[in-house]
C-alpha cells in the first residue's frame, strides 16, 4: 500500500518543518548513494540467490483485494528492487529524478487513503 509508514504522528515528530526539513534531505542523500552505488549493492543482494541457506520461496501468502502480488521467483525480487533503485515506478517509462522520486515516495505514504487501506 505505502512505501514506508509515515503517519501524522511520525511527520509530528519531525519538528516544524515536517517532512521538508532534514527528513526529505535525508531521503535525497540516500537515494542518490543507492543509485550512484547500485552495482554493488546489487552484487551483495545476488548472493541470497544463491545461499542455499537462505529460502526464498516459501513464504505464506496474504490473499486481499486490491493488494498487489508479491513476486514468487527471488530474481524477480530483485528486479524490483533494482527497478526502485532506478527511479522506475510501475506505468512511467522513464526514470524519475532523485528528487522526483523521493516525493513521489513520501506522496504515498502520508496519502490517507493509502494508511487507511493497510
């Protein structure tokens, strides 16, 4: 449903300016560490793939209406997970900006309709 929870008590805690003080700074700094060291990240989460350790596939599954389902092969976890780095959200077709897409991640989860459906 959301990214993160970011309910109006967390935004509360933030002080006077929000979630457009040092919290939204905070969010770009991130973002661009993950975009910049991508790659290497990447490497370290492939490793699970291949942990025999690690089961990836067995997991128990929610069914609920409007819920999107979540992916059952571990590469696909992956992709997705490099899909975000990217900047890429379902429907668009090209990447947003770091800043595009840390307000477009906040949007959703202080969106009331999307804490009231979770």
């Amino acid at each position: 449903m959301v990214p993160f929870r970011l309910t109006h008590n967390m935004v509360d805690g933030f002080g006077v300016s929000g979630y457009e003080g040092p919290f939204r700074r905070s969010c770009e700094v991130v973002t661009r560490i993950l975009r910049f060291d991508e790659a290497t990240l990447m490497t370290v989460l492939e490793a699970f793939l291949y942990d025999p350790a690690v089961d990836m596939v067995v997991r128990k599954t929610k069914k609920g209406a409007g819920v999107p389902k979540a992916p059952d092969n571990p590469k696909d976890v992956l992709d997705g997970i490099r899909t975000k780095i990217q900047g890429l959200f379902p429907g668009e077709g090209m990447p947003l900006s770091v800043e595009g897409q840390v307000q477009e991640l906040i949007r959703k989860a202080v969106a009331p309709e999307n804490l009231c459906r979770m």
